[in-house]
DNA sequence: CATAGCCGCCTTTTT
DNA sequence: GGCGGCTATG
C-alpha cells in the first residue's frame, strides 16, 4: 500500500484545469503521474481521451507499464510528442500539406539536404559548413520560425544567405517527401495553430493532457502541448527548472517559469520532499546548485539519513580511473549490491570505451547506453535505405544511397544523368530510373542494370502490407546486400561486431514489432523506428552494470552511482563555458546526475587525459570546489603540484632554451596559433597552458604537444 | 565504372 | 582517431 503525502495527494486528486506540479528530484513525480491516469478514469474519465507526453520512448515505456501494472483500463495515449506528432501528421496529412507516405530524416540525411542546399544557392560549404547550418536551421524551427518569417527578418548579408539555404533545404525535403525531426515539431504546431476544426478534433479526444519534464521543451513542444488543451485547459505538466538540460536543443527553461502566466487559475502544487537519495547526496547537490544564478531558491528536503559519505577521488589518467571505478563495482558487488543498481555517468559517449574496457578487464557485465551508434551504423542506413524507398519512392535520399550498394555497376554519372533527366520532368529519382528507357544519355547496358533494379524493388513492394520481418529477410537477400556484407566481413576476420549481425539485430526487433502490432506495415515501422534510439534499449533488469551519459541518466536512479571525468572542459565542457547560460546548465546536468544516486555517490577525475589523440594535463572541475566536495584532498594536491610547477620553472627556465616564457607565440598543428599563457617546467613532464587564437585555453603536456616557436 | 588510397573534416549532450 | 568524400589509377 502506497501512502501519499499531503502534496503528493492534492496533485493526484487535482481533477479539471490546468495544473502545475514543480517537482524536486526523487519526489515521487512519475508515481504521482500514473496515480493522476488512475484517479482520473477512476473518477469516470476514458483512457482514451487521456494523452500523456513524456520526454523518451524509454519513459513512455516505464509509464505504460506502470499503467498496466494498476490493472487500469487500457487506451491512455502514451507517447514523446515526437511519437505524438507523427500520429497526428499522418492523420491529418492532407491538411498538413504533406503527403501521407513520409520520410523521416535524422541529423546525418538532414546534413545531406543542408550541404546540397548550400550548393543549390551558389554557396561554398567552407564558410558556410553544413553541419552549422543544419544546427542553425534546426533552432530556428525549434523556434518556429519558418522560411517566410526568417525571410522577412534578415536584413544582413549572412542570414540572408542562411535564409537562401533554409529555403532551399526546405524545398529538397518537400520534394522528397521527408520531415526532418523538427518538422515534425514545427508541423504540427502550425497545423494546431492554423486550422481551428482541427485543434477542437484534438481537444475533444485529448481531454486530459499530461506533460512531464515540461522544463525541456522548447518552443514548438509548448505551442503544441497549449494548442492541444486550449479549448479545456486540462493541461497538467511537472518539472524542475533545476534539472533543465536540454537548451542546447531548444528547451525553454521559461515555458516552466511562465505557466502561471499562461493559465492564470493554475493550481500549483510543490513536490519539495526526496525520497530517493541520502541526505548526504543531497546536501551536496544542494550545495552545487545554489551557484545558478538562474533559478528559482528551492531546498531539497531528505527523508532519508545522511548514509555514506560522498568519495572522490583523483587518479592518474583515464585508464586508472576506470581501473578505479570497475574495481569499486567489484568491491560493491562482493557486498552484495545488485549489478542493475550500479551507474556509471559520463559527459561524452566517447568516455565510454575506456570504462568498458575496465569492465572486460574486471570481468563485470555491462550495458551501454549509447546515443544513435546502432541506428548510424552504414549496415543499418542500408538495410532502412531499401526500406524507405518501397514506402516512399520520392525518397531521394534514400534511392541515392542503395542504388549502387552492393555494387551493381550504376555509378555516379549514370546517377547524375537520372537526376538531370528527373529534373527536367521535376521528378524523383526513382521514377527516373522506371524511365530508364527514355534517358538517351545512358548506354544498353546501363538501362539494362537499371531495368533489373526497378524490378526487383517493385517485386519488393508487394509485401509492404504485412509483416515486416520476413519482408526485410528478403530484401536482404535479394539485394545481395547479406552477400556483400559477408564477403567483407570474411576479409577482415578479426572485424568488430559483423556488419550482418547487425542487421539480423535489426531484422529481431523488426520480429518483435510484427507480433506485438495490430495491423504491422512497413510505413507504420519505419516511422516508429525513425523516432527510436539507442537509449530506449536501456534495460533495467539486465543484471549488468549502466555506463551512459548523464543525458541519458535522466529519469533514472540508482543505489551506487559513479561520475567520472569531473574535469574543466569536460565538466563543465569546453564548448559550454563561453557563458554563465552555458556553464549554468552544465552545473545542472551534474545536479541532475548526483541526484540519480539512491546510497553512494562516486565521484572522480584523472590528472592526465588523452582527448583526439592529445594526453593534458587537466584541471579539477569548478564544481568540484564550488560544492566544496573533495576539499583537502585535491586542494592541498593542487596547490603543491603548483608550488612545485613553479619553483622549478623558476630554475629551469633560468638555464634553458627549451623553456616557453609567457607571451611566447607558438604554433600548434591542430589548434593553430597562440600564446603561451603559463608554463609548468615539470622536466619530461612539463605543460604549457596555451591560449589559442580560436578563442579556446588549453593545457598541453610539452612533449605530446609538439609546439613550434614562432 | 570500381577500387584504393589519401586528405581533410569533425568530435557534446538527443528526439 | 574515424569517417566521408575526393582523386588517381586500372
């Protein structure tokens, strides 16, 4: 039996209008959330005019089961609003202006688009790079600004430019029917926006509208979530503004801080008390997030005892760390801990590697949690390739990338002589290469290639409405694909995981799909698998430890939780730090992931890091003193490496030529050139801090480093 | 048209 | 250090 505290009962009983939960960490927020589903069907309601968004596929999942597991009547709409988006875009695709059959495009087909936009408006892609643009387009759609309205608003040279390509871009997508992830966002929002019987369709079968970790959307999310409840204002969404982390993609701390603006009869209710984690773990977080500046004053309130003292610890490099670490787990194990609650949080998916090789080394079963390793894998791109193209033969893109692989002797000049003659009929590639016939530019033996092509896709494409799997054992068989894959993989024996196991990986949860959907069909596939990631395989009974990101961590916890790389430029990372914006959702992640940890928090760094290649020196994290966490330990260390950095520079600088004395200018092969700011004279050792014309301050370890005087 | 080899580019976090 | 894309060669 459950016993709800008195705030946690007024959340749950909370019955029409809107309704604002500021939920703390470890406060009980997701059980208050399906508590919320059961009182309201209990009270009469129907889960399906019940819709609840949440932030991953992976918290969906928790909450359906939890659902499941209260015996609730089924039909609660649980899903990401980009799960959301796709279901109401198709529904409603004609009023979108999209057609029904719709390619989804991720980061690497969105940087293909973007790079051939900046080529269609006369651009080179050296001042203009792709991969900025793609980020610049992609917040300008998070902020729902569309090409119209960007248009009208640059005035200058360079947005002009940026506009010129956002245009274009567009236009390539439009043509091969393909949404891009914010699209699907920016659609929607304006499908809601513009259309008001479509809006009162919504709200009439979305009654109730559930938001959590509403501190994370961005603009379009808000504008989606208001125009889905603006006719009942029953809209309840929690959050915490401590644990926003996601700005960098366009989540808008102030969606959260102006709720009460937006729905003035708001009822608001604070979730302060902690029921996950020591007083210990918390005293800390508290400690370190008092320093942003941004927020609104907020204690956590522990309900548990202080427990065990928070570790940190300074090792060597970043195999000692590991080393550490996996040893630590070792120890946890041998008292009787449970593998699946054991974390290890990082800041960056590279970091992993190291940790798990640790864990081989040590013997420890693992998981990674990756980000979008499996589904950028070129096996995988492939295989879906073929897919997309069966579904949506406007799929440029798509068509591109398969038509030649495995090898079938239609190169890029025959390609290129398709596109010129899709050009001219304003046509899509593929439907070229139906037309083959009519292409003079090509030779016999070309359209005979191209000929046998198009026959075996249209083959393929009698099979699209049923189940998936089977079909897609087909398609790699008979593209050939399996073959070319296993003739590599006999070359390089020794290679990794084989490109065809992955495949087969693909083509099981393809299996698994079949049997747990009504009516499976490939497009019904392909755009749930276009939203999933790597993540949502985080399995939390897999009696294995969890090495993740702390992007990832969120809305998990764990007994033992070890945080590795508290370093300057990690953690904070570099490419936050330019300002108090940056840094401050930098302090928030490492909130959010001390706050993950149930009894024992682990904290560490390394001295020496190799990062691209470069071993440095590095710099205990700011956040390290700023919480005042490992105070003597690193502080008495710090001061005498630098008592010790200095007194010796001092002798040696005084008789030697190799020595770099503030102001020098150098050179560095990788980060061009600067000036040498500091310089530690540690003999063999010695690092010299350099600041660099790109604006970044590094310390370098001398005899890596590879400096030239200038 | 295919292949091999080289160059240059990027590398934060994710739906 | 890894990948994609480009170029030179067969």
């Amino acid at each position: 039996m459950i016993t709800l505290t008195g705030s946690q009962e007024k959340a749950v009983s909370h019955k029409d209008g809107p309704l604002l939960i500021i939920a703390g960490p470890g406060s009980g927020k997701t059980r208050v959330i399906t508590s919320r589903i059961a009182a309201l069907i209990s009270s009469g309601v129907r889960p399906y005019n019940i819709c609840a968004i949440t932030f991953t596929n992976k918290a969906a999942d928790a909450m359906r089961q939890r659902v499941l597991d209260m015996s609730l009547p089924s039909g609660t709409h649980i899903s990401t609003f980009h799960s959301l988006c796709v279901r109401i875009l198709r529904r409603y695709a004609d009023r979108a202006s999209i057609g029904s059959t719709f390619s989804i495009y991720d980061d690497a087909d969105q940087k293909k688009c973007v790079k051939e936009a900046i080529k269609q408006a006369d651009l080179d892609t050296k001042s203009f790079s792709p991969q900025k643009m793609r980020a610049v387009i992609s917040r300008l759609k998070n902020n729902l600004e569309d090409v119209t309205s960007f248009q009208e608003r640059s005035s200058e040279f360079f947005t002009k430019c940026v506009a010129r390509i956002y245009k274009n871009y567009q236009q390539i997508l439009t043509q091969n029917n393909a949404l891009d992830f914010d699209d699907l966002l920016l659609k929607t929002a304006f499908l809601l926006r513009d259309n008001s019987d479509v809006r009162d369709e919504l709200n009439n079968r979305f009654q109730y509208l559930l938001v959590d970790e509403y501190q994370d959307t961005n603009q379009a999310q808000y504008q989606i979530a208001r125009g889905l409840s603006i006719a009942h204002g029953n809209i309840c969404v929690t959050g915490d503004p401590d644990q926003s982390i996601y700005a960098w993609r366009g989540a808008d701390i102030s969606n959260i801080l102006a709720f009460e603006k937006d729905w003035p009869e708001a009822t608001v209710v604070k979730l302060e008390k902690n029921f996950r984690s020591t007083a210990n773990i918390l005293d800390l977080a508290d400690r370190l997030i008092v320093a942003n500046k941004q927020r609104k004053l907020k204690k956590l309130v522990p309900t548990i005892p202080p427990g065990r003292d928070i570790e940190a610890n300074t090792l060597e490099d970043e195999q000692a760390e590991a080393e550490f670490i996996a040893e630590n787990i070792k120890k946890l194990v041998d008292n009787g801990a449970n593998l699946d609650e054991i974390a290890v949080f990082y800041r960056v998916n590279s970091m992993s590697r190291t940790i798990e090789e640790a864990c081989v080394h040590n013997k420890i079963p693992y998981q990674i949690v990756r980000g979008v390793e499996f589904y950028n894998r070129k096996e995988i791109r492939d295989m879906l390739a073929y897919l997309k193209i069966l579904v949506n033969p406007e799929d440029d893109v798509a068509l591109t990338r398969i038509i030649n692989t495995p090898a079938r002797g239609i190169g890029k000049t025959s390609l290129d002589r398709m596109a010129a003659f899709a050009r001219m009929r304003n046509s899509s590639l593929y439907d070229a290469a139906k037309q083959a016939e009519q292409i003079e530019t090509l030779s016999k033996s070309l359209k005979a290639k191209l000929a046998m092509f198009v026959d075996m896709i249209e083959r393929f494409k009698t099979d699209i409405n049923g189940p998936v799997a089977e079909l897609m054992q087909r398609v790699f068989d008979e593209s050939k694909l399996r073959n070319s894959l296993e003739t590599v993989a006999a070359e390089e024996a020794h290679s990794k995981a084989s490109a065809v196991e992955n495949v087969e990986e693909l083509i099981n949860s393809a299996f698994k799909y079949d049997t747990v959907t009504d009516e499976p069909n490939l497009a019904d596939y392909l755009l749930q698998i276009a939203l999933v990631s790597d993540t949502d395989a985080y399995d939390p009974q897999s009696g294995r430890a969890s090495l993740m990101t702390m992007h990832a961590a969120k809305g998990l916890e764990f007994d033992n939780v070890f945080i590795s790389g508290l370093e300057q430029g990690l953690l904070p990372h570099e490419r936050s730090v330019d300002d108090d914006k940056g840094l401050e959702e930098e302090r928030r992640l490492f909130f959010v992931g001390i706050t993950r940890a149930r009894k024992t928090l682990n904290i560490s760094l390394a001295r020496y890091r190799t990062v691209h290649g470069q071993t440095m020196r590095t710099i205990p994290s700011q956040f390290l003193f700023e919480a005042d966490i490992i105070a003597e330990d690193i502080r008495q260390e710090q001061e005498q490496l630098y008592e010790d950095d200095f007194s010796q520079a001092f002798d040696y600088s005084a008789n030697s030529t190799a020595a770099f004395s503030k102001g020098q200018a150098v050179i560095h092969a990788k980060f061009g050139s600067g000036r040498v700011k500091e310089f530690h004279d540690l003999g063999e050792n010695s690092i010299v801090v350099v600041s660099f014309n790109t604006g970044q301050t590094k310390p370098l370890m001398l005899k890596y480093a590879n400096l030239t005087k200038v």
